[in-house]
C-alpha cells in the first residue's frame, strides 16, 4: 500500500469518525432535550396540582404548547444533526479528493500543520515551566 493511499484511508477513516462522534453528539442533544421537556412538563404538573380542575382549558393548552415546543427541539435538534452529519461527509469527501488529487501539496500541509502544532506545543510547555 503506497504511503499516499494509507493516508488518504487514514484521512478518510477520521472523516468517518468525525461523523460518527458528531452523530452521538447530536444523538444526545436529542435525549437531553427530551429528558429537559419531561422534566419541565412535570415541574409544572406538580405546581399546578390543585388548580387543576378550575384551570383545566388552561393546562390543555399549555401542555400543548410545552409539548410541540419540545417537538420543535427535537425536529431542530435532528435537523441540525442531519446537517452537520451531510457536512462531515461532504468535508470528508472533499478531503479525500483533495488528497488523491494533490498528493505532494497534501503531504507538505500535513507536515507543515505538524510542525506548527508541535511548535505550539513546545510554546506551551515553556510557559507553563515558567509560570511553575
């Protein structure tokens, strides 16, 4: 396997983790969103408790209306997590064919990127002796 094809798999493998680590996310945005509406649904069960009969029509609409805005969260929580899942994929596409289509230039960002990060790093590290 030539070294420009283990990288482009390996480009291509972190694009497929990228999204999936951006789908769990959304995925528990969702169920965060969920317990946050039951749990707001119930606090205000509990508080109305009593007025309940004399307030009837009342809590009908309001429960309706905390149910479809919990619905609304969640459609816009999925939503945006479709979106950013087809983004993921496109950039990780994009990435892929920029790789197989400019191997060198691809090679010289990586090491160029390395180079800056562990650059960064080192500042890091020296300021934090410093500051010790």
């Amino acid at each position: 396997m030539s070294t420009s094809t283990f990288k482009t798999d390996n480009l291509s493998t972190q694009a497929s983790d990228t999204v999936n680590r951006l789908a769990d996310t959304a995925d528990s945005a969702v169920k965060s969103t969920r317990r946050v509406a039951n749990t707001a649904l119930d606090s205000a069960e509990s508080a109305i408790g009593e007025a309940r009969d004399t307030a009837e029509p009342t809590i009908a609409r309001l429960a309706g209306q905390a149910e479809a805005l919990a619905r609304r969260g969640v459609d816009a929580v999925k939503d945006t997590a479709t979106q950013v899942r087809e983004r993921a994929a496109s950039v990780g596409d994009a990435t892929v064919r920029y790789v197989r289509d400019e191997p060198v230039k691809s090679v010289l960002i990586a090491a160029a990127t390395g180079a800056a990060l562990m650059g960064l790093l080192a500042l890091i590290q020296s300021a934090r002796r410093n500051n010790q």
